[in-house]
C-alpha cells in the first residue's frame, strides 16, 4: 500500500511542476514577439466542472500585435486535443474557456505568426490534481 500511495504522490508533483512550469510561460521564436497564457484565478487551481478562462496577449516588444490570428488549442495533459479556436488578436481581450469533469491538467496552447515572426505561449489549469490516480500499474521488477 504504502509504494502504491508513493506512486500516486509521484503523479500528482508530476503535474503540479508540468501545471508550475507551463503557467503562464511565455515563448517566442524571435526576439520581440511573445504569446502570454494565463489563468483567471493566480494559482491555476480549479474543482471539477468549473470553468477556467485562459487570457491570451500578444506583444511585439513594447507594442500589443493587433494584426495575424491566434490559434489557441485546449488539450487534455497536453495530450488529447478538446477544443480549437482561431482568434483576432484585434479583439480588446482574447479568451478560451474550457473545464474538465475528472481530474487532470487542462493546457492552453497559443501560437501566432506576423510578418514572418512567430511566437507561441502555454498556459495550464489543474483540476483537483490531488484526487489524479495511476492510469496504468506499475511492473513488479520496477522498483527492485
């Protein structure tokens, strides 16, 4: 019992730091442009059935970019895709929302590209990650 529960804890920091790292992590290909994701709640944490809304800006240096589309995907643990929507950065605010019905990791990936500039951004939600269990068992020889 007790490897079974150190196993499920494992999968559970595994996540939180994949939810930590990809929080609002900003990328960019070339210097200048960069693609922020982030959450409407600070710490990314939701229940269930909850509705999160990720928040997608785009700059160029100093500048907010206006022109382009934005293509933003939700996926299941950066895995199975849920949702995919093309956005106008010329819009005041550009959101996704999206939720999960069982626990796990609900990623936000955007990507833009504007006069042969490109950049991309990954946002992360977690929902009730504690409650995350082992999808598969764990071989006999792994651990000895």
């Amino acid at each position: 019992m007790c490897r079974r529960s150190a196993r499920v804890w494992i999968g559970v920091l595994a996540g939180w730091a994949t939810l930590l790292l990809s929080a609002g992590v900003e990328a960019a290909d070339k210097p200048g442009l960069k693609v922020t994701v982030s959450t409407d709640r600070v710490d990314g944490l939701y229940r269930c059935g909850e509705e999160v809304v990720f928040t997608i800006e785009v700059s160029d240096g100093e500048e907010r970019v206006t022109t382009g589309t934005v293509a933003a995907v939700l996926t299941l643990d950066g895995r199975k895709t849920l949702k995919r929507e093309t956005l106008d950065p010329a819009s005041p605010t550009m959101t996704v929302s999206g939720t999960l019905n069982e626990p796990g990791f609900l990623r936000c990936y955007a990507s833009i590209s504007v006069d042969g500039k490109r950049g991309k951004g990954l946002g992360g939600a977690g929902f009730e990650p504690e409650r995350i269990r082992p999808t598969a068992t764990m071989p006999n020889d792994f651990i000895e």
